[in-house]
C-alpha cells in the first residue's frame, strides 16, 4: 500500500512538473481567422462594426448572456471608442477600437483581465462581387502563465466557432432590407 502511495505521488509530481516545463516551453501567441461573404454594401456592414453599442446585436457572446453589463466609453465609433463588460458566463473584458478605415477596417484591442492578457485584431472590408467579404482577425498571447500557453494551444478551436456565430449573425443582419 504504501509503495502504491509513494509511486502515485511520484506519478503526479512528475506529471505537474511536465505540465509547468512544458508550457514553458509552449509559445503564448495564438491566432484566429474566420472569414464570411455579406451580399450588403461595405458601409452597411462597417456601420454595425464601428459602432460597439451594435455588438451585442449580432456577437454570440451577448446573444449567450443576456444580463451581461455592458458600459460604453469614448466615441460613439471609430478609434477610441469601447465598450467593458462583466458577465457571470462569458466572463469580463474590455474592448477599445483603435483604428478605423470606414468601409474597409476596424482594428481593436481587448483585455481580459481574468487571465491578465491583451489581444489584438481587426475586422476587414473587402469587395467580394456583389457584396462584401469579412474578415475577422485575433491575435492573441496568453502571457507568462505556463498554464495558460496550453491554453493558446487551442485558440483557434476556443475562438473560431464564437467568430463563425458572430459573422453569421452580422450577415444576417446587415443582409435584412
């Protein structure tokens, strides 16, 4: 019984030590892409981006948690504006758009402050036949916490199914008359 105890500790010692070393060894940064096709005119589109009181209309997290708060500061669009949030289920953050071409991109930052870790990403505006093509962008970096690098592991896969919702949604959106 006691070998049995002792080899268990070993086991889960070395095994705690593997995952600090390791996540050490794994890089913070991760990146998520989704792209759509909106059959509406780029303006149309920009105008439900630049603005982040239009978020909650067609991003999955706010469509996830209806009593989210939500405060808005800055500009009413464009660089400077922002919008924090604090929510039971989708946790807090913090979004500030930090440049903008109207019609074509939309550059943010966000902070998390739970995980202590900023990333960054634009939404782009390209002309895709009769309608517009959008992209959207996160790079992110999940800091020094070797624990949170396994996280950036699967960013995309964390990421890209909410960014996939919210592209649908703004589709849909921005296609109505």
């Amino acid at each position: 019984m006691l070998k049995l105890l002792k080899w268990t500790v070993i086991v889960v010692v070395g095994l705690a030590i593997l995952l600090f070393a390791g996540g050490y060894a794994l890089s913070p940064e991760f990146k998520a892409v989704r792209s759509t096709t909106v059959a509406a005119p780029a303006d149309k589109v920009y105008a439900l981006i630049a603005d982040p009181r239009e978020w909650k209309r067609w991003t999955v997290w706010n469509q996830r948690d209806p009593a989210m708060a939500i405060a808005y500061s800055g500009p009413p669009s464009g660089p400077g504006a922002a919008w924090e949030w604090k929510s039971k289920t989708e946790g807090d953050g913090k979004m500030s758009f930090t440049a903008a071409e109207p019609g074509k991109r939309l550059a943010y930052e966000l902070y998390f402050p739970d995980f202590g870790t900023t990333s960054r990403g634009a939404l782009e505006l390209a002309a895709d036949g009769q309608g517009t093509k959008v992209t959207w962008i996160m790079n992110g970096n999940m800091g020094s916490n070797p624990l949170f690098r396994w996280l950036a592991l699967f960013g995309d896969r964390m990421v890209g199914p909410d960014f996939e919702a919210g592209l649908a949604n703004l589709k849909a959106l921005a296609e109505k008359g």
